[in-house]
DNA sequence: GTCTATACCCGGATAGAC
DNA sequence: GTCTATCCGGGTATAGAC
C-alpha cells in the first residue's frame, strides 16, 4: 500500500505477469484491461502507449544493469564478483529476463533507447570475464559462465512461477550456480 | 539444384533466414514474398499456411530431437556423449534454436503437434544428466551444463550469420565447449 | 504459377460523452 | 477515470483472372 497512483501500480503489475507469461508482443492491450477489470481506452489514461508500460517495468532492472557495467570500467571485479552480480540481478527481475531473452521486439526498443552503445550489450561482460590476453578458448569458456548464471538461475526459480513478488533464490542455490559459473570459467 | 520444387525449397531457404534474424512472429508473409520477389498470393500456392512453412522447417531437427531423446531410454548414455550430441543438434539447426527459444508461438506450436508429451521438454534430459540419486544442487548443475552446451554454441556460430548453409563448428571449439559443460556438471 | 484485388480480423490508439 | 464507438494499420488468407 502507499505510493503512488494505484491503479498504475497493478497495471504494471498485471503486465509484468503476463509478459512473462506470453511474451511483450504476445499479449495485447486488451488482455491487460480485461485482467484490469475495465477496458482498453481506460489503460490509455494511465500510459500513452504499450511500450511505455514496457519501460515502466524495464527502468528500475534497467539502472542497476547499468551500474554493474559502470563498475567494469572503474574497479576490477573478480570474476566471482561479476557472476555473482549478475545471478542476483538475473533473479531480482526474473520475469524482465525472459522477456528480454524471448522478444526480438523488446530487445530492439532497449537498445534504441540506450544511454550505452547499441551494439551488443553483453559483449563487454564477456571480454572482462574472458580476461586480457583472451583467446578463442577463453572467450567460448567466458560464454559458458555466463550462460550457466543467466540461464540456471532462471531454470531454479521458474518452478515457484506463482505470486510473483519476491521469490527469493535460495542461498546454498545461488552457491551452487556459482560455483558451477566458475567451474566453466576456469579450465 | 535437382532435388524438389526448387520454388518451394527456395521459400523455406528465406524463410529459415528471415526466421532467425525477426523471429516467426516479426515475419510476416509479405515480408517472405518480397524477398522471394512475388506476392503473398503466390505463397500461398506453396504452402496453404504460415505455419506450414513453419513446420516445413522444423521437422527434420525435430526428428534428429526425438531420436536423443528416445536413445534415453534405450541405452544409458554417458554424459559426454549427451551434451555432445546436444552440440551437434544446435550448430546444425541453430537458426531454428534461436527461433525456438524466442518465440513463445512458435514453442506452442510445437509442443501442441508433438508426438511426446506436452510436457516441458527439456525436463528428461536434465534429469538424466542430474543422474538417479539426484538432489537440488545436482540438478542445478544439470541445468547448468545444459545452458552451456546450447547456449555456448550458438555464440560461437553467431559472428558467422551471413551464408546460412553448413557453416561448421570448429572440432577444438566444440571440444572446448564440452570440457565447460562437463566442469560446471561435476563438482 | 503468379497476378490484382479484396475480405477479414486483430491490435494499437483516439474522440468525446459521462 | 472510465465508458462507447470508432479509426487505422498491418497481417493472414482467399477469389478469380491470366
């Protein structure tokens, strides 16, 4: 309860569920308003747009994605810090990971809109995991990392898909993914 | 050349590209045709649907599926052979892993005409991997073995996206990418 | 086998009353 | 803040001539 303009806070509640669950494009306006209770002109007094709902939700994992890309340039993270960066904020914005994995058109709305470079925004991650003197073995190793971060850290919170609020990763979980992130990373 | 109406061969080759780089739903008919350099009417003497086009890409990787998953039960095989045989499947299908991945239609559309169970799919396989005994931190590094084989190779054979056909993964890069999956599956 | 023309539907978005 | 009604565009698909 509190903050801020109610019903805006349940629409994008109520997005946020269903892209998840069908996709940005997969669900329409009035999928939304008939989950709202009302109808799709009513949806429009709240946002002027649909991708606007979309940045309403992409802000917030938008920043702290950029925060931990602002740290590789000034400090040096240790791997470990880096991965493990990367599964806490992988499970804080689970349903946005799926979406932006899954939704050409998602994607392409971030990176036009992106204070960074528009070219591929994980390929910074991968150098920095892949080390200085990255050779071609070390780059595929860098990908494997990272794949298992992303991709496990999803597959064990997927199960708890209802009540979408804070689901928390387990911590002996988070070890696991980790470890395992770093088994791959080194040879 | 020989082989089968070339025009329909043609229209699978373009879609298959066009597939990969928009996803099923980003690709409209029209955008086929224009390629093609005809109409959307003239489609539609090749192919009654959209989706047929679609399902005229799918079933050859589908069957290539079918056959791992049924050698699960047949045979026991070991873990390397496993997740190289996933390696395999995704560098020769990867416009269609891509795809897959991405689009929740196209998953539907699967999953609705397919032989097996509806059920989640992978979920044999990780099983399989986790092994009989199998407690929560193994079937994490199930799934983490699992993500770095599909998803590790298709990063590798993404630089090459221009001349679709046999683009071939390097034996040493293949060898790499198992040697990751296999650390991130043992402790 | 390919064309023109068109039907049909669905999704995003707007106008204007209440 | 929400409604009814409507516009518009794009997408799939069909009819029928050539």
């Amino acid at each position: 309860m509190s903050s801020a303009s109610s019903t805006k806070q349940r629409i994008l509640e109520i997005a946020r569920e269903l892209f998840a669950r069908q996709g940005y494009t997969g669900t329409s306006i009035a999928d939304i308003a008939r989950e709202l209770g009302t109808t799709t002109a009513a949806l429009y007094y709240h946002f002027p747009s649909k991708a606007d709902i979309l940045r309403g939700l992409l802000a917030e994992p938008l920043v702290a994605y950029n925060r931990i890309l602002g740290s590789l340039r000034s400090r040096h993270p240790s791997a470990t810090e880096l991965l493990g960066a990367f599964i806490d904020l992988t499970a804080d914005s689970r349903e946005l990971a799926v979406m932006i994995e899954r939704d050409p058109a998602v994607l392409k709305l971030i990176t036009d809109q992106l204070p960074d470079s528009s070219e591929s925004i994980n390929q910074q991650v991968i150098e920095v995991l892949a080390g200085p003197e990255a050779d071609r073995a070390a780059i595929i190793r860098a990908h494997a990392a990272f794949a298992v971060v992303k991709t496990a850290t999803l597959a064990v919170l997927s199960p708890h898909q209802e009540s979408a609020d804070d689901v928390k990763l387990d911590p002996a979980d988070r070890a696991e993914i980790l470890a395992a992130a770093l088994r791959a990373l080194r040879p």
